[in-house]
C-alpha cells in the first residue's frame, strides 16, 4: 500500500472535485476500483492512467509518475471544422470552419490520431451534457473503432443533394443496423434516423449518412 495523501491520482480527484463513487462512473468502472487505485491495491497502469486522465483535466502521465499532479493539464489545440446543428442544412461550400479559432484540448489516449473539433449549434445532445456552444472534440471514427458500437458519441454528415446537414448523435446497434439519436430535451430533436444496414451508408429516409468523428471530449467555452 501507498500513502494515499501522496497519491496523485488522489490529488487529480481532489482537485477536480469529483468523488471516488462519481470519478468512476465516469470512468465506467466501481467506487472500490477507484479506491484501490488510491491506495496502491491495484497498479496505476498506462491503460488506467488513459482511461481516468480525461475526467480529471490532467495529462496520463501525470496519474503514473507524480511529477505534474498539480500542475496545469497539458493542453494542445484542435483546429475547428464548423458548426454541428441538427435541422441546419448548408451548401457544400458553407462547411468550412475557417471563421473559427482552434480550441484547446487536453491530450487523450488518442494522442497518435488527428484530433479536431465541431461548435454545437442547438439543444439535441443536452440531455449528455453537450449544450449549444459547446464544441465535441473528435477522432476520425474508423481510427478508433473497428465496428460500429452502440453508446458512442458521434458526429454525421447526412447528404440531400448538394446540401449536407452535421450534426452530433448517439449511436445504438438495433437488428443488424443502427439509429442515430439525438439526446434531446427539446420535442423537435427525438427522432431518431435510422440506418438499416451498418455496412450501407444510406438511411431509411434514402438519404446518404457518414460518421466523420468519435466524439472523445467537451469543450465549454463558458
């Protein structure tokens, strides 16, 4: 065992001021993991380090060796790609995000993917906690998956004609395809489109869908 006082997960947790009980559902893991990780009863490993860190604001490393515990998280910048609104469809040529700054961001255990990010336009993903103005801050999908997996965040493009509708959804496996639904407190925002087949691009409405980023965190300018 350890002194838990010095340990610097212990310190992260504090300093986000989160509970052992709420760091590991975030985590998706128990209260008494969480504790035993404290503790010394169970390794810090890069895997735990990774999975934890996003939760906290502080780099992995930080979590293993103890050196920056207190320190600033490590931030890089994700440059952004535009506006994700649901019910919003734009020409091609109105997709550029070059009206917006680059964010920051703290690194993830996707550090070898490009990283970019989407502003939030309107109220579809509120009920996660992704509210209008936030930015989602993605992987390319197919980086990160190696099938399509219910309970990911994501961003699509869905395509009609020249114009192309992004927006941020959820996803769930159902009968051999998939829906993609909104989180949303707001009646206009529930319906979910279905995919019929998770190896067709194409919706139960015929129109063209592609998942463009795994959303792997938030970023709340407020």
């Amino acid at each position: 065992m350890i002194d838990s006082q010095k340990s610097p997960l212990l310190k992260a947790r504090k300093a986000a001021r989160l509970s052992m009980a709420a760091l590991g559902a975030l985590a998706g893991t128990s209260q008494q993991q969480i504790e035993r990780l404290e503790k010394g009863g169970r390794k810090m490993t890069k895997e735990w380090a990774e999975r934890l860190a996003p939760h906290l604001g502080v780099a992995p490393e930080s979590l293993i060796f103890g050196v920056a515990a207190d320190a600033p998280p490590v931030l890089k910048q994700a440059p952004v790609r535009g506006l994700a609104a649901a019910g919003l469809w734009m020409e091609y040529d109105d997709l550029s995000g070059d009206a917006f700054e680059p964010i920051p961001i703290v690194p993830t255990k996707y550090t070898q993917a490009e990283q970019f990010a989407y502003k939030i336009a309107g109220p579809s993903m509120d009920k996660e906690r992704i509210f209008d103005g936030d930015y989602v801050v993605c992987v390319p999908y197919w980086e990160a998956r190696t099938a399509i997996q219910s309970r990911d965040t994501v961003v699509i493009e869905r395509r009609d004609g020249a114009k192309i509708e992004r927006t941020c959804k959820q996803v769930e496996v159902v009968n051999g395809g998939f829906d993609l639904c909104p989180r949303s407190t707001d009646p206009r925002f529930q319906k979910p489109i279905h995919i019929p087949n998770a190896r067709s691009p194409n919706a139960d409405d015929g129109l063209e869908v592609e998942i463009v980023g795994l959303v792997i965190g938030v970023y709340s300018p407020r």
